[in-house]
C-alpha cells in the first residue's frame, strides 16, 4: 500500500486511503462495480486533487462495507435492502425487533424461493426421466 501525504498514523497502525485499482484488487469487485455501488450512495469516497486531475479516495472501511454488501447480495438481500442494513445497522438505529422482521421476510423470501426450484427441479428430472425412456425404446 502505497503511503500519501493523506496517510496518517494512528497509534501502531497506519490509515491509509486508497484509490478505486487497490480496491478493486482487495475485494475482487470491478471498477465499474465500484463506482455503481457509489453512484447508488452504498460507498462514499473523498476526491483528492492531483495536478489538473482529481482523483476518488477510499478509506480501508470500504473494503469491509464491499464485502458486506458481497455477502449481502450472495444471501438474496437487494442493493436497496443492504443499504438500508447498512446505514440502520451502522448508525444503531434499527431496532432488534426490525431487524428480526427483516431477516423473517427474507427467510420466507429463500424458502419461496427453494420451493420454485424444487417444482422446477421434478420437471426437469421428470423429463430427464422420459428421455432417458424414449432413447431406450428407440434402441
């Protein structure tokens, strides 16, 4: 990690700002990925002037905030539903009883889910089956 003049110690530990490559490359995420979840206020990043360019800066949390927001999507949450995790959950504003209406609805959500795939699931084994038997009749 490369050490800027916006870098600054804090106790043993160095805070180091980063730019959207190193992001990209610590959270397996595209750029593009990167600046849509900014674009939809997921991510914030502060802009830093260099010369006649500016560049976007983002801070070590939003490497964690990213995998979260991974995690998130891999467990059939929406990007509206992690922000609003996000920002509830981090700011302590969302009570226990919400939250637990929260992951209920989404519980029900999977299992919903899980039953469309097991009618689709005996279709396709279904059919399977039945070609399976026409190949061998046609033998």
């Amino acid at each position: 990690m490369e050490y800027t003049p916006q870098s600054r110690g804090f106790g043993n530990f160095w805070v180091t700002k980063m730019l959207i490559g190193e992001l990209s490359k610590k959270t397996g995420l595209s750029k593009d990925t990167i600046r849509f979840y900014e674009k939809l206020g997921l991510i914030t990043a502060s802009d830093r002037q260099a010369g006649t360019r500016l560049y976007k800066e983002y801070s070590p949390e939003t490497v964690e905030r990213l995998l979260m927001i991974n995690q998130g999507k891999g467990l059939g949450f929406t990007l509206r539903e992690i922000k609003q995790l996000l920002n509830e959950w981090g700011d302590g504003t969302l009570s226990k009883r919400d939250q637990i209406r929260i992951i209920e609805r989404k519980v029900e959500e999977i299992a919903e889910k899980m039953r469309q795939l097991d009618t689709i699931k005996t279709y396709l084994v279904n059919k399977l089956s039945k070609l399976n038997q026409e190949i061998l009749s046609e033998s």
